[in-house]
C-alpha cells in the first residue's frame, strides 16, 4: 500500500540472563523506532510512529508504517539511551494490483504505415508502487486504445500478461496519426473480480517531423512538399520567398511578383508589398504612382509635353507612310526603302509581342524597342494627367484608334476636293478637265473618295494591328488568384488588377470585346483579300494595286497579299503570350515553333518579289527563333542561378537582334541612295526637257512669225502668248503653247474654217453661233463674259482687241450651253468696250473705271467665239 503499517511489537527490558524486568525497572526511557533496507544499513527509510516511551520494563510500538514501502526484507532498529539498539527483520511481498504501469512509454512520432520505433511495456503495480509479478490471478489482459480516435478508427490492441516478462508486452502497436494533432494510448486492464486498476495513460505522440522543405496541414496524414514560392520549416507555418505573394495564411498557392520591380517581400506569410505597391501581387500603385514599375508621376506640365509629342510623332508617322501610299507610281511602290521599311516594321513588332519570354534587360529593350512600331500609347503618362481615366475607357479607347484612319481620309479628301484648299471663286472658275489634271498631281493622283480611305485605313491599320490585338487578348485574360478563407477564388484582370473578372461591368465590356477578336483579330487580315478581289473583279488590277499599294508593296503578284498572313503570325503570338499561364516553357516553345513553321513557309514560297527581300525577312525570322531558343536556357536551375552565364546568354540575344537591325538599316541606306540617284536622274532631265522646250518654243515663235507676217494683233497674241509660257515656265508646268501653235496653223492655211485669230474647237458647229446676252454679275466683283462673241449695245467682242487690254485680278463667270465655268482673271485678259464707255471690270477698290483704249488696227472681223490664250483649249 502506499503507506505501509508494520505489525506492532513490544520492547522489554531484561537482565544479563534475558528476564525481562517489568515492574522491577522504574525507570523510563524514550526509544526510537528505524527501518533499515536489507544490506543498505546507512539507508534509512521514513516512517510514521517512530517514537514512544519505556515505561516499566516495557514499550510498544504501534502504527509503525513504511511509505511506498518496496518489495524485499527490511531491518527495524529500535534505539534508546543507554541500552544497545534492537535489531527486527521484516520482509514486506507484492501487494494486490491497484494500476497499470507504463514501463517503457511508446515512441512520440509516429510513422505511418509502420509499427511504432519503440513499443509500449505495461506493469502491474501494488499501492506502494512495486511491481507484481507474480499476480494471483495470472490470465490478466490489458487493452490499448488510441484518443483522440483517427480516422478511420484504430482497432483496439490486446496484450496478455506475461509472467516470464513480469508484465504485458507490445510488440506490433501501430496507428496513423493526423498532424497538427497529439495522441496518447490509454492501457486499460480488463475486469477482474477483486481487482480495481486504475488505467495507465502515454505520454503525447504526434505524427513524425516532416523532412526539411517539407510542411504539413492540419488532419493530414502526410507531410506535402512545400509549394514553389513558399519557405517551409518542416511545421505547418509556411512563409513566402523573396518577391512571392499569397493571399492568406489557408491558401497553398504562392505568387511569382514582377521580376523586373521585384514589389513583393518575403519572410510573410501574408503577401507584403514593397512602397508605393499595393494589391493583389502588388499590382497596383499607391496615389501618385503610375505604371508597372509605380514610378512617381512627374509634373502635369512635362506629361502633358510627353504626350502631346509621342502622338504628334506617331500621327506624324501614319500620315507620311499614308501621303507616300497614295501615290500610285509603281517605281515608288518597288524601291527598296518600302520593303525594308515594312520587313523591319513587322519584325520589331513581333519583338514588341514577344518581349515577355525574355527577360532582364533584352525584354526591357525589346519592349521599349518594338513599342515604337505598334504606336502604343504612354498609359501610364495619360493615367497621371487623367486619374479618373478607367481601364475600360482605354480599351475603347483603342478600339476607336481606326478611325483615325477615316479622319486622315477625310482630311485628304476635302484636300483634293477643294483642290489644295483653293478658293471657291477660283475653284469654279477652272473647268473639268483641269480639275481632273489638277487631281491627278496632288497627293491622291486622282484616286476616288473610295480608295482615299482604304489607303487610309490599310496604314494605320497595319501600324495598329498588334496593339490592338494586344489589347482585345489582354482585356480577355483574368488571372485566377485563391483568396483564402471566405473569398475563395476571384478572378482579376490580368493588366489591371483592380478589376474583377466576375464583375457586371467587366463581363459587359469584355462580350464587346469578344466581338473585337472577330472584327480585328481576323477581320482586318482577310478584309485586306476580300476587298482587294472585290476591286481587281469590279474595278481592274490597276484599282487594286493602287489602292493597296503599300499593303502589297515588295511582293509577287502571285502572293501580293502575304502580308495578311504575317498579321495572322502576329495573332498566334499574341494569343499564345497572353493566354499560356506565364512561368512556363510552354510559351517559349509554341512561339518558337510558330515563328520556325513561318519560316519554313517564308523560305519555300519565297513571296517577296526579289531574292534580297526573301533573304532579309528569313534572316529575321532565324534570330527570332534562335533567340527564344536560347532563352529557354534560363529554365535551367544552374544557368539562372550564375549570373555571368545569364548575362552572357542575355548579351548573345541583344547581339543578334542587334546584327539583325545593322542589316536593316544597311538595306534602308541602300534604298535612300537609289531614291536619291532616281532624284538626280530625274532632275537633270527635267532639266534637258526644260532646255529643249525652250528651243522649241523659240523654233516655233520664229516660225508662227514668219507665217504671220507683220499682222499686228498675231504679233501681240505671238508676244503675250510666248512671255506668259517662258516667264511662267516650270518643270511639269502644262503646256500651252503646244494647242495654240496647232490652230494658228490650221487657221492661217484655211481661214474660212476658223475665222479668228484663235477660233473655238467646236467654232464649226452651227449650234453654237447664237449670239447670248451679258450676265452682269455685281457681287463676288465678278462680271458675265460670254465664251462666244458676244453683241451688246452694237459693241462687237469677238475681235482680237482682248489682247492689248488690261489684267485685273478677280472672277469672270463663263456661261456656255453646257453650263458655267470660273477662271481668274488673271488668266483671262480684262476686255474694254472701243469706245472706252462702259469698261467690263472694276478696279481694286470695286469701282468702276471708264478707260480710253489706245489706238488700235483695224479689228479682224469674225462672228466665232473668242478665247484667251489661257482659256482656249478647255473643250466646256
């Protein structure tokens, strides 16, 4: 028992010969009582009831006990003054069992699938806590139980006592045990009559340590490896690496951040975003921070500065490339500057696309680079200046960018309408057939309304074609992000992740912009082909080539429309960009394996129409496929991690494209040297043609004045006609003396066939020799000429005597049978009646002026109509 009383005993005091004493002895003495271990006499054990007293002869010790008392023979030794001590043998056995004893407690982790490292040994223990043994009833069974129970629930594990073991022994005790939980094995011995055990209960066993880089969850059974972007330490904490990010601590999924800005922080296990970052993966900027990088914005003066140039650069780009295209001349359309401006365009826009799968400085070049060509907008600029300004109203924004094509068109056209915006006075002063040579001179030569603004929309169009596709496919790319707890799953815009993906707004822009991908995406590569059949079926080869000239420039007429395909390769690239999850070689792959098939297209359809061109465009194509071949080494653990093989790798890539641009400009300096040589070429002769048309006219004045003889009015025509051509000359000017010469001729051989000096071309019809009437027209200080001779007051002006009048600036309105006609009267020679009564004009001021005319010859009488020398060969 736990506190054990020794019999009782009485202490006597005899004599020599062992008679006790008794009533014989008065005295009394006090006596102490000790209990010595067998064999261990210095070890004396603590006990109750060690003291009384020796009254007459004799003294009893009573309630003497021993606590926790072990099994074996004990020594009680009574001591009292002057009398040597008394020496008791005891010997105290096992007592009844009353608990269980765990005497080698079982291992604290616990694997799974595996009998547990050290296995239980239970005993059986007495009150004073000795082991028994040797129980009376042998055919004991102890049963083990695990708490908490698992799931699924461990069997209970039986063990029968063993009497060569002197207790129940386990040999096989195995259990799956959940982490983050602690377990303990409850022993218990089965009912026996007269028997009350008290259960024995382990020590807490946990599942095993997880191995290093290795983290549990709470109810699992196994330790996981830790996830890419998180730092395990073998518990169930898991904090996130450098430049990683995750939502929340019950969320597995851990966040690559930008590696350009590296905005996230580790050692959290919540994402911390680096300042002025904010959001989910630290997308987003605090106020006052703009761009993928959160640079501060910079004064509203110098944004404002910066976008107002970058687009008058850009709209300045498109409206050259769209001048330059409307010119039909074929020369122009084959120089070499075209294509290789086209080639280099093409390519550093796929640069532009492919910018992501590189990284470090060749992604930033390429992306700044390309960026160029696509005519991207500064979005982080225009969001400083324009806070308010929403992703959605930029995606309409570009979307609506075409039709700066149709405003560039208009511009051109109300140009060539107004005839270089010309005066109406002075516009409906020039007839027909001048208005169309006019036309065919200016910038348009003479393309309809209708091929104005496809040649418009093509240019632009092939400038905008990747940022719109870029902005279709981006504003279609959420990024799945698990929130954790309540939230759950959310998707986000990929640019901008203030948007929710399962949002109304979002879900009504981004069916719009579905309906873009079908528009853009493949509606402007194969418009190109349908509306150039439409106009090679209706209109001719010669529509179509002029109006898509620059589209179709540099290729064979078997493949003029290749370029459509190039603008489908750009559509699979950005496709592939922009839905492949980023992080993975996949991207890299299908981009390579894209451009190497167009490649293998290029080089076996050879569409571009000279072997130069072939050969440029698949050089290019090379260096881009080599160039994401060998970006797909920093995949490798060992390259990414030496940084002077990464940087050797990155300076490979930018050597390459940077070749590949030397060739580029090389063959563009070799295009402005032809074009400068066909600009000499053709200036000198311009200059020969000039010299000659010269001596011609000389030759033919000489000639006109022999034949003319000393006719006076025919000299004045002969000196007005030849000091108006040779002062007023200029290369390309029209010549008009060529018509003249012809019909002074004609009418000299014959003069009843054209009986004035410069008769009409159609002066023989007898339908036109009705005399009209004077139209006086007293605003826009403008006067009614008749084109025929013209009877008013008995004044006759069908004579010469125009010739030797006075120019004054203004608007004569011709009215003929087909209908009315403006010119200047610079052009035409101010007419005074004879007499000098009624003059036919006004002076600068609008007044009018009575003038004498000078003394002239007698006129040359004609009833045929009257034509200036600049006027007459305008068939009306």
């Amino acid at each position: 028992k736990v506190n054990t009383v020794l019999p009782n005993f009485t202490v006597y005091t005899v004599d020599d010969y062992k008679h006790r004493l008794l009533m014989f002895d008065a005295a009394e003495y006090a006596a102490s009582a000790g209990v010595y271990v067998e064999g261990q006499p210095n070890n004396t054990l603590e006990a109750e009831n060690v003291h009384m007293t020796i009254l007459h002869g004799e003294g009893a010790f009573r309630g003497l006990s021993l606590t926790r008392p072990s099994v074996g023979i004990y020594t009680v030794s009574v001591k009292t003054q002057g009398f040597p001590a008394v020496l008791v043998s005891l010997t105290i056995t096992e007592g009844v069992p009353v608990r269980l004893y765990i005497l080698t407690q079982p291992s604290t982790e616990v694997f799974k699938g595996s009998p547990l490292e050290i296995q239980p040994f239970i005993e059986l223990h007495d009150d004073a806590g000795n082991t028994v043994t040797q129980p009376s009833i042998a055919s004991s069974t102890v049963v083990a139980d695990i708490e908490p129970q698992t799931d699924p629930p461990t069997a209970s594990t039986f063990s029968i006592f063993s009497s060569g073991d002197g207790g129940f022994k386990y040999t096989t005790f195995e259990f799956v045990a959940e982490y983050g939980k602690q377990y303990i094995i409850r022993f218990r011995l089965l009912p026996i009559p007269g028997w009350l055990v008290a259960d024995a209960i382990s020590n807490p066993m946990v599942a095993r340590r997880c191995d290093a880089g290795q983290f549990f969850v709470y109810g699992e059974t196994e330790c996981t490896q830790c996830p890419p972007g998180g730092v395990c330490n073998r518990t169930d904490i898991i904090v996130a690496d450098n430049n990683y990010w995750r939502a929340a601590k019950d969320t597995l999924i851990f966040h690559e951040c930008d590696l350009g800005t590296l905005p996230c922080l580790g050692g959290f296990e919540i994402g911390t975003c680096k300042y002025p970052f904010r959001g989910p993966l630290c997308k987003l900027c605090e106020s006052g921070f703009t761009g993928d990088s959160c640079a501060q914005c910079a004064d509203g003066f110098m944004s404002l500065i910066h976008v107002v140039v970058l687009s008058s650069v850009y709209i300045g780009v498109i409206s050259f490339t769209t001048v330059k295209a409307l010119s039909k001349d074929p020369k122009e359309k084959k120089a070499a500057t075209v294509i290789v401006f086209k080639q280099a365009v093409s390519h550093f826009q796929n640069l532009w696309i492919l910018a992501d799968l590189f990284g470090g400085a060749a992604r930033n070049v390429f992306d700044s680079g390309g960026g160029a060509f696509t005519m991207s907008l500064p979005v982080a600029t225009i969001q400083c200046l324009i806070p308010s300004l929403t992703p959605f109203s930029m995606f309409y924004f570009y979307m609506c960018l075409p039709g700066l094509g149709l405003l560039i068109g208009l511009c051109i056209s109300q140009y060539n309408r107004t005839l270089g915006c010309m005066e109406y006075l002075q516009r409906s002063a020039m007839s027909s057939d001048l208005v169309d040579v006019w036309r065919k001179r200016s910038v348009t030569r003479g393309k309809t309304l209708l091929q104005i603004y496809l040649v418009c929309l093509a240019v632009i169009l092939y400038f905008l074609y990747p940022t719109l596709i870029g902005q279709i496919a981006n504003f279609n790319n959420c990024v799945l992000i698990d929130m954790g707890g309540a939230e759950g799953q959310r998707r986000f815009l990929a640019t901008d992740y203030s948007i929710d993906c399962d949002s109304f707004m979002y879900t009504s822009v981004a069916f719009v912009s579905r309906i873009f991908v079908a528009g853009y995406g493949l509606g402007i590569p194969l418009s190109f082909v349908v509306v150039g059949k439409y106009l090679r079926r209706r209109h001719g080869v010669t529509v179509e080539s002029e109006t898509f000239a620059f589209f179709m420039a540099g290729f064979r007429e078997q493949t003029r429309y290749w370029e459509s395909l190039y603008m489908i390769r750009k559509l699979l690239l950005i496709s592939i960009v922009t839905f492949i999850q980023p992080g993975t070689n996949l991207r890299t792959y299908l981009a390579m394996w894209t451009t190497s098939c167009f490649l293998g297209l290029n080089a076996s359809a050879k569409p571009w129409a000279t072997r130069v061109a072939n050969h440029l465009e698949n050089y290019a194509a090379a260096a881009l496929s080599i160039c994401l071949n060998l970006t797909l080494l920093f995949s490798i653990k060992e390259v990414a991690d030496d940084q002077a093989v990464a940087l050797v790798i990155t300076v490979v890539i930018l050597s390459i494209q940077g070749i590949i641009m030397f060739r580029f400009i090389v063959s563009l300096l070799g295009g402005v040297r032809e074009m400068a040589k066909a600009f000499r070429d053709k200036r000198n002769k311009q200059k020969e043609k000039e010299e000659l048309r010269k001596q011609q006219l000389a030759q033919q004045a000489r000639v006109v004045q022999m034949m003319m003889g000393n006719n006076p009015h025919a000299a004045a025509l002969l000196r007005r006609m030849t000091q108006s051509d040779m002062i007023g000359f200029a290369p390309g000017a029209r010549e008009k003396w060529r018509p003249a010469m012809r019909k002074i001729k004609a009418g000299m051989k014959n003069p009843n066939l054209y009986p004035g000096v410069v008769p009409a071309p159609i002066r023989t019809d007898p339908e036109f020799r009705r005399p009209p009437t004077w139209l006086d027209r007293s605003r826009n200080n403008s006067v009614a000429v008749p084109r025929r001779s013209v009877v008013d007051s008995g004044i006759e002006l069908g004579m010469p005597h125009p010739i030797q009048g006075t120019w004054r600036p203004g608007t004569i309105r011709h009215a003929t049978m087909e209908g009315t006609m403006m010119t200047t009267l610079s052009d035409l020679p101010q007419v005074e009646r004879p007499d000098g009564s009624l003059p036919l004009s006004r002076d600068g001021t609008g007044t009018m002026r009575a003038k004498t005319p000078p003394e002239l010859p007698p006129p040359l009488q004609t009833d045929g109509p009257w034509y200036p020398p600049h006027q007459q060969f305008v068939t009306p």
